[in-house]
C-alpha cells in the first residue's frame, strides 16, 4: 500500500496497476477508508488520477457507479 500512497499523494506516477487500484477505491467511495488525510482531498487527489487512466478503468469506474446507484433506488426512485 506504500506505493498506491506515493502515488496517491503524488510522489511517483501511477503505473497501470496503482492507477486501477486508485481509481477502483475512487468509483467505490472508499480512499479515506484505506488512506489517512482530508477526505475530500483524497478523494480529488484520487478523481483526478482515475480521470487520467486507461478507457478500461474508466468503464470500470461507470459500471461500479451505475451499478451503485441501481443499488439504492428502486424503478428509479429513492428507497
């Protein structure tokens, strides 16, 4: 995790795997959760590298997100 944080804290650039790493805790509302700062920060430090990424990751990221919002509605309303 040493090096997701290097990256996320911007210390190195993202290689493909901390890159999907980062934007998997990002499309999943979790970065805070796994690492210790601002909780809106990190998740802007984490938005911004997992806009950067791959076309790959970022189906990933809409396909976590949509499936996210199926999660808590039902027939498109608020449950």
């Amino acid at each position: 995790m040493q090096r997701i944080g290097s990256v996320l804290f911007g210390h190195r650039p993202p290689d493909a795997r901390s890159g999907a790493l980062i934007s998997l805790l990002h499309a999943v509302k979790r970065v805070h959760k796994v690492f210790e700062g601002d909780r809106h920060e990190l998740a802007a430090r984490a938005k911004a590298i997992a806009d950067g990424h791959s076309p790959a990751v970022q189906a990933v990221h809409d396909a976590v997100a949509e499936e996210m919002v199926l999660a808590t509605t039902k027939d498109g309303f608020l449950r």
